[in-house]
C-alpha cells in the first residue's frame, strides 16, 4: 500500500527495531534509563538548548510547554491554522485554562508581525495577560524564514514575552533551507520536535529548551499522565531518527515535487510541493468516490473536503510516486 495520508505513517526500519530490542532501559520517573538521557542529551544538543524532555507526542509537548510558559488565565498568540491551536483538542484552554489567541495565518503560513504586536494585552485586570507567542515550522509544509522569526522574536522580546516554535517538521525546513536546525531553533525560548513523522520513529516528541525550564515542563509531563516507566525501548529508535535519518528529508522534498508536477500534468491544480507536502483540488462532486479509487489501485489517501492533502515520507519510492501519478491521470479519465 503507498500512504500519502501523512509522514506519520512511516514504519521503524530494522536498524530501529534491532535498537530498541537491545535498549538499555531504566524507569525514567526516577531518571534511571540511560537511553532516554542519550536522546534528551541529542536533541539539546542538535538544537543548541540546555536540555530536553522526551514525551509521547507533539501535543502533549506543546502542551507541557504551553503550560509551563503561562499560568491560568494567561494567554498565548498563536497562528488561526496553527496545530497547537486548530488540531490539539483545545488542551491548553481545557488542562491549563490558557487563553489562546488566534490570528490568521498569512498565505507563507506566518502571522503578520504588526497583527502579533497588535495582539498583545496591555497591563490591565480586564485582560489575560499575554505571555506566549507561538509559532510553527513547516506549517501545511511552507517553510517560515529566519528573517521573519527574527522579527517576531523582536517584538516578543520588546514586550517580555516567551518564545515557543511548534517544530514538528522543523529538520524538513532546515534541510529545505540548507541550514542547521539548531539555527533555526536559536531564537525561540523552547522548541517541541517530532520523532515520528519525517525521522520514521514510531512514536515521540522531544520538548528542548533552558534546564530549569524543562525541569518544571517534566512536572506537568507527569501531571498529564506522560510519566515514562522503561521508555529507552523507543528513545532508541529515535536517536537513530535524529543520528541518520534528517538527510534522506530531501528525499521526501524531491518525491513531492515529482508528485506535484505529474499531477500538473495531468491536469489537476496543485498547490505545492511545500517541502514533503501538496495539496490538489478535486471536483466536490469527486470527493466521494476519490478514497475508494485510490484505494483499489493500492494508494490511500485522506479526504477532507475538495482539497487534498499529499505527504510524501520515507517508506515511498519513485516508483510509488510513479504509481500515484497513473493513478491520479486513470481517475481523471474515468
């Protein structure tokens, strides 16, 4: 089957496999396991922060962050499309009585920074006080510039605000970009990265920032039930996510972009490739017979209304892409 559903759907490689099995593990409550220390010890290290926090997932590690950064009725900034605010179930406003304030992503997926500015509270006992701007790299796979963050982290540090990057995908902009991640990651206070996407680990964020912060982020690991017991049996396989497996993004870009201009040959309107993601629109009148097409033809896809959304990842070959592409020209001719 060739998933285009999203990177999340990569498989653990056998090197993976063989290096969770062979893990040396302790209980991480008591921060016995070594393997998980490896992998904190990498991730700080490959982002240029004091320490990290290895979590179950990318919610729960913008949310440990979220609420370690702001306390109730506080309030944080945050782009409208943006996954801790549209696709995290609402979790800092529900677990940590966290304000979000929404604003519209601009179409290069940044928040203007006049609209950012604007968005800050003043001093008052009307207002949540405005503590947290954050922001998320790739967002819909675009990636957000240096220059912009730089200016975005001039106006947080105008007004004393923390600094939190959503960097789910932020090694896909880093390789887009042909920079370090940890250059990438320099200006923001704390930055959340995901093993199980792109990197192919099953399963894992890594939360990154000051010692003392992460410190009190671990306790509200703990308070949202994200205690680990022998967690060295996946920390393993992301070290190996982060050791070896950032180069072969640009893989990923390239097969999107074969992707893309297959399917614009074929007639479809694409917008894309953004690094390993596209989107294509389809007739409405398509929307219902599109999945089970795919489907019959040994490609899967994820429908949510005219416009589709296709991530390319690791598991895919050219060949794949080869296939979506006649299957895609077939459908248009069916």
């Amino acid at each position: 089957m060739i998933d285009l559903r999203s990177d999340t759907v990569t498989r653990p490689t056998p090197e993976m496999r063989r290096a969770m099995a062979e893990a040396p593990v302790g209980d991480d409550v008591f921060g016995d396991d070594p393997t998980v220390h490896e992998l904190e010890a990498l991730a700080a290290d490959t982002l240029g922060k004091e320490a990290a926090l290895f979590v179950a997932s990318g919610t729960m590690s913008n949310l440990c962050a979220i609420m370690t950064h702001c306390g109730r009725g506080d309030e944080y900034i945050v782009g409208q499309n943006a996954h801790t605010y549209r696709y995290e179930g609402g979790g800092a406003a529900v677990l940590g009585s966290v304000q979000p304030q929404p604003i519209e992503n601009a179409p290069d997926g940044s928040i203007p920074v006049d609209k950012i500015e604007a968005a800050i509270k003043p001093d008052a006992l009307v207002f949540a006080k405005t503590r947290l701007v954050c922001l998320e790299n790739t967002i819909g796979g675009k990636v957000i510039g240096p220059e912009y963050v730089d200016e975005v982290a001039d106006v947080v540090a105008r007004h004393g605000l923390a600094f939190h990057l959503d960097g789910a995908r932020l090694f896909n902009a880093a390789v887009a970009l042909g920079v370090g991640a940890g250059e990438l990651a320099r200006p923001f206070d704390t930055v959340s990265i995901c093993l199980s996407k792109g990197l192919g680990a099953p399963v894992g964020s890594v939360l990154c920032g000051p010692a003392d912060f992460i410190e009190r982020a671990r306790r509200w690991r703990k308070v949202l039930g994200g205690g680990w017991r022998q967690a060295g049996v996946l920390a393993a396989a992301g070290i190996i996510a982060l050791r070896d497996h950032v180069d072969s993004l640009a893989d990923d870009h390239e097969h999107a972009r074969l992707l893309a201009d297959g399917l614009t040959r074929a007639g479809f309107e694409v917008d894309g490739p953004h690094t390993n993601t596209l989107f294509v629109t389809i007739d409405a009148r398509a929307q219902d017979e599109i999945a089970d097409f795919m489907l019959e033809r040994g490609v899967q896809i994820y429908v949510r209304g005219p416009v589709l959304r296709l991530v390319t990842h690791r598991d895919l070959a050219r060949s794949d892409i080869e296939k979506v592409v006649e299957s895609f020209e077939a459908f248009a001719g069916s």
